[in-house]
C-alpha cells in the first residue's frame, strides 16, 4: 500500500486525505476542497487493510478525514474537517 510520504510523492494534487465509508466530514471536504479550487487524492481506509493503524501510528488522528497539505511541496499534517476549513477560512 505504501506510506503517506509516497502517497504524498504519487500525486500532484494540493491535498492528500484518508477517508472512510459513511464519513459525514469526508464527505463534506470532499465538496470544500473543489469549491475552494483545490485538488486532492484520496484514499479511502475501508479499501486498505493496515492503512488505519499506519496512519494513526503517523499522526496520532484517529478519526477520519486525516488531511495533509502539499501545496508547499512538504507533506504537512492539517488534521481533520474542521481543522482544514479554519486553515483555508
């Protein structure tokens, strides 16, 4: 499945976010980012077996959306729904 760090080097999108299924918040970024104007990949962890426990072990957000930033070219841990749209305004 590999890491978010080649997760984060597989796309060129602005954002990389995990998701789940029946994910209320997933779904609502999902809608933000694209108004916003800003592209993201996705990787649903219902799909990838393991996925959950590396990215809570990364990141210690054991809800989903977990969002990273990659606009920098860095891959910067933004944390959930809320946390991006108060990031974005």
């Amino acid at each position: 499945m590999g890491s978010i760090e080649d997760h984060a080097e597989a796309t060129e999108s602005d954002f990389l976010i995990y998701t789940g299924n029946f994910c209320g918040y997933c779904s609502a970024l999902k809608r933000y980012l694209p108004s916003k104007g800003l592209t993201y990949v996705e990787y649903n962890m219902d799909d990838f077996p393991g996925l959950r426990d590396e990215v809570v072990r990364a990141t210690r957000h054991r809800t989903v959306p977990v969002v990273f930033d990659l606009r920098s070219g860095e891959v910067v841990f933004v944390g959930g729904f809320d946390e991006t749209r108060a990031m974005l305004g």
